[in-house]
DNA sequence: GACAGACGCGCC
DNA sequence: AAAGGGCGCGTCTGTC
C-alpha cells in the first residue's frame, strides 16, 4: 500500500457474524469474529480503511448502531471501476464473480437490481448474494491494487477508487439523516397550484377546469394529458405535430396552446410530486431517497425513489430545516467549463478560469466576439457537441481563442466516432460501443447513413463524457473532503443533499458561516488534488436560509 | 396482470 | 439560442 492508513478487511459469513482482520498480518492473532461489526470497527485502529464488499450492505447496519469510519475500500465499486477501465464493462462484478475469476471458478452473475419501494431503506442487491470469505475478500483486495497499479495512471485510479469509496460513506450518511421536508408546506402548495381534490376520484380542481379550457378551445372534449389525443386534435384544427413536446406547441397559434401549457406544468406536479409523492416518499419530517453513487457511466450519481434529483424548483418550498437550524445551499459556479479547463490544461482558458469572477463573462471579454450568453452558448455547445445553429459561430470563435480545450473536446469525439474508449481524469471508463466489430466488417467505403449517424452520437456522448465525468470526479473529492472537515470540526452540520454541482447541508444557525467556508475550502482543496496544480478555482454560490427555495 | 418501450418533462 | 450530453419516473400503449 502506498500509503500509511491501517487497512483492515470486514466480511459477513451469512450465519449472523463477523470476520476482520488486519491486512499488513491477515492470519495473525488480531483476527476476530463477534457477531457485532460495530465491534470490529472499534478494535481497530481509528482512521483505518475498511475493505468490505459493499458498503451499501454494511454502512447502513454500522450508521444504526452509532458507529461511523472515516474511510473504506469498496470491493464492488473497486471492482466496476476496473472492469470499466480495462475495457471489460458488462463483465459480473460481485465480489462473489472477482473471487471466481482469481480461482478460475464459474463467474456468477450479478444478482438483479430491484427498484426502491417507498419506504425502504436500502435496495441496492436483492436477493443479497452469496457471502464471501474474508480470506476471498482478502486476496480480491490484493488482486485490485495490482490492477490499480496496472492502470494508465495508477494514482489517479487510487485517488477514484478512494474518493468513490468515500462518496459511498456520504450517501450512506446522507440516506440516514435524510432531507428535512415539511409536508404541511407541501400540501398548502399543492392546494394553491392545482386546487382543491374533489372528494373521491378525479383531477384536482385547477387541472379539470384548464382541460375544460383546451377541450373548449377545440370545440370537443380533449383530454390533454394523452399526447396521441392532442395530436389529433391539433390535426383536426389542421395543425401538423411530430409531438406534443412544449417547444413545439408553444410557437403555435390556437387558443388551447395557452391552457394546454399551463396543464402540462401543473399535470407534471400532480403525478411526479403530488399528493401520493407526499404519502409515499415523506415520513417524520424528512424525504429520503437512496442516494447511489457512480450510478451513472459518467459517474454522476443518481437517486433511486422519489425523483430527488429532479424536485421542481416549486416544490422546494416544502424543503424548509428545523426550528433554529439553516440549511447552506451551495452551488458550484460554471463547474463544467472550469473542468474542462483544467483537463485540457488550455493556458488561456486556465487563466479565465482562475478569476475570481463570472467565467462566461470572462470569456466573453478576452477577445471572444460576442457577448456572455454568446459565451456561455458557445462554452456549452463545444461540451456537448451542437450540431447546428448560433452556436457553431461562436464555436469557431471559442476554437481561435482556447484551441487546446476545444481541441480535447473533438479528440474524445474523435474516439468515440472511431469506437474507442475515453477516460475521465480519474480514469473512469466509458462503456465500449454497442456493436465494435460492425464498422471493421463493413466493405471499404461503404457506410451506410444509419450508421454515421451512430458514430456521431456515439462521439457526443465521448465528448461529452470526458467533461461531465472528470467534472463528477471533482464533486467526489469534493464531498470527502466536506465530510472530513465536517466531521474533524464536532459540528453537528450534515450534508443532506447533493445534486450534481449543488450540495445542501443542514446545520445549527450559528454554524452557518464555518460550513460555508468548509464548502469554499473543499472546493478548491478537490481541485488541486483532482487535477494536480492548475491556476483553475472552483468557487460556489453559496446561501445561509431557513426554506430551499430562497436560496438564488 | 406483468412487462417493455415510447413519450414527455423535471433536474443538472 | 437551439433542440447537443447525463439521468428518473410517471402515464399510456402494445404485447405476451
């Protein structure tokens, strides 16, 4: 091991106990077996790395009984991770299937997700797999860090593996305290938008009465929650649709566009985040979605229940912290385009991304031609490779000035067009393409248009991976060193939400201003040990306030 | 009745 | 400004 944290390795035996063993002397006499894990913990060392299979599995349990660890190794995370990055993604990655493959033993497959119930607590494998020895978790432990040494960039893919792992402790940390919600709040707005329920069955008030309006609007009744319905009666008006989305109709003229609008956003409320949402996902005060990192290839997390990702920005005036605590809304500022300045190492865009000021509006300033929206178009449009439009102008523009970051940028679509693999900073893998060998097979100069269509959208996403994914590196780093300042400090503050670019932490009220400068300090601290030493700053927005929705 | 896929839209 | 990247999840529709 490189470095000098103890690491002690954890294993469940599927008969109610426990194994841990010290991993610098895996057989000697510190080995133990109890059948409490939290008495494990406390035989250690504090600060030791605890390598377990999943910390899904045993977090939880360890966060119940008051026993918390500052550090972890995920075999199964670790294993994904690995998989991904020499080129084997799709292969099981159970601790169970990485034991099978160093013994040369039939791989068992994965068991099958099952999606969050309301309620649950935690999901992740079901049914749990077969338990593996700890002397298993041992040599699959060993196995890992050779292949970590065997990356393109060893420290880089300690530094994912450690950092994931550690994100892993957060959401853990994170699905426990929950997200402070008050459902009284919820229903008086739910009440206000759509209206009262009408005793048994049916849409609330203010939703019957703007389908009432877009049926009147056609002269019969419509109903314009069913898209193929508005479709039809748009064509009876003699008005073409591909689809019903809201770009499309808005530009319309016809007297229903106006009331159909209005019932698609205040539809969307009633069935994602409703009256039934309330019942099923808020108990005691508190929304609790299972958070999962890593859950998406690019490494961004996702929320499995409840869409916590995806609160509409409404409803957020229901999330509202204790009395006589405040919750810190902080959000990142320009984080992608700061990444991608950092990962391309463009002077020039490094050294707009280094003032302590607006980054489009920087760009927009240093002989870019145009304005900070044009910037900002522009900035976007390279990272997600726009195909048409204003933006291609500003690109060229973009090109001129910082040749370096739109150059890595059309490198990663590059590779992707051409089937091969990216990697974040970290090293975290793309998926490989679905079908590689089609392009190879196909006759000299013959492709056929489906297929460029494929590599392009295949390169868009390469593209684009490079940027979201070395981005959500960042927020890891981020998030584990929030966590520690956090802890190290006694406070009583704990991070309750994070989104992407966006952390909320919910704390006491004279708290406040310390978390906001731990966030500050975090930022910049992932900074330089994500991307090494660099002129980039990661600053964030940050706000002190009693209810979500007051925050920007 | 279960399930898969399309659609649409919320968030970043 | 245009309709490009990543998701989850609800409804509806078609299929078994």
């Amino acid at each position: 091991m490189s470095d000098r944290i103890p690491r002690w390795a954890l294993a469940e035996d599927g008969d109610g106990r426990w194994h841990a063993t010290p991993l610098d002397d895996p057989t000697g006499g510190r080995r133990l077996t109890t059948t409490d894990p939290a008495e494990a913990i406390r035989a250690a060392p504090t600060g030791t790395r605890w390598v377990w299979r999943s910390t899904q599995a045993v977090y939880p349990r360890l966060l119940a009984a008051g026993t918390r660890v500052e550090r972890c190794h995920d075999i199964e995370d670790a294993e994904l991770l690995l998989l991904a990055h020499e080129g084997r993604l799709g292969e099981p990655r159970s601790a169970a299937a990485a034991w099978a493959r160093l013994t040369n033993a039939p791989v068992p497959p994965d068991p099958p997700q099952r999606a969050a119930e309301p309620g649950s607590q935690h999901s992740l494998f079901d049914p749990q797999p077969a338990p593996v020895p700890l002397d298993a978790l041992v040599a699959v432990h060993a196995d890992q860090v050779k292949r970590q040494g065997a990356t393109a960039h060893p420290d880089r893919m300690r530094l994912l593996v450690a950092s994931e792992s550690a994100a892993f402790l957060v959401a853990a940390e994170m699905n426990r305290a929950g997200l402070p919600w008050r459902a009284d709040v919820h229903r008086a707005l739910l009440t206000e938008l759509l209206g009262e329920r009408y005793a048994g069955r049916g849409q609330p008030r203010r939703l019957a009465e703007l389908a009432d309006e877009v049926s009147a609007a056609f002269g019969r009744r419509v109903r314009p929650e069913l898209a193929a319905d508005v479709i039809k009666a748009f064509a009876e008006a003699g008005i073409k649709l591909k689809s019903t989305r809201r770009w499309e109709i808005q530009e319309l003229e016809h007297p229903a566009v106006e009331p159909l609008i209005a019932f698609k956003k205040l539809y969307r409320i009633y069935t994602a985040h409703g009256w039934s949402w309330l019942a099923d996902w808020v108990h005691d005060g508190r929304f609790r979605p299972e958070f999962i990192p890593g859950g998406t290839y690019t490494g961004r997390w996702v929320t499995n229940g409840g869409g916590a990702l995806q609160i509409p920005k409404v409803i957020r005036r229901a999330v509202v912290a204790d009395p006589g605590w405040r919750l810190v809304v902080a959000d990142a500022d320009q984080m992608e385009p700061r990444v991608l300045a950092a990962i391309s190492r463009d002077p020039a865009f490094m050294e707009v991304a280094g003032r302590p000021e607006d980054l489009y509006t920087s760009i927009s300033r240093q002989g870019f031609s145009g304005d900070r929206d044009m910037a900002k178009i522009a900035v976007l449009g390279a990272v997600y490779g726009q195909t048409s439009g204003d933006g291609l102008k500003n690109l060229a523009a973009l090109r001129r000035r910082f040749p370096r970051a739109v150059a890595y940028v059309d490198d990663a679509a590059k590779a992707g067009e051409e089937g091969r693999l990216v990697r974040t900073w970290l090293g975290r893998t793309c998926p490989p393409p679905t079908d590689p060998e089609d392009a190879e097979e196909l006759p000299d100069g013959y492709v056929p248009s489906y297929a460029s269509t494929d590599a392009r959208a295949r390169g868009r996403f390469t593209r684009n991976f490079v940027v979201q994914g070395s981005a959500a590196d960042w927020a890891l780093l981020l998030l584990a060193a929030l966590r520690r300042s956090l802890a190290e400090a006694g406070m009583r503050a704990e991070l309750v939400f994070f989104q992407h670019d966006e952390v909320i932490v919910h704390c006491p009220e004279e708290e406040a201003p310390a978390v906001v400068a731990a966030i500050r300090a975090a930022g910049d601290l992932a900074g330089r040990i994500t991307f090494g030493e660099t002129p980039v700053r990661f600053p964030f927005t940050t706000a002190v306030v009693e209810c979500y929705a007051d925050a920007k």
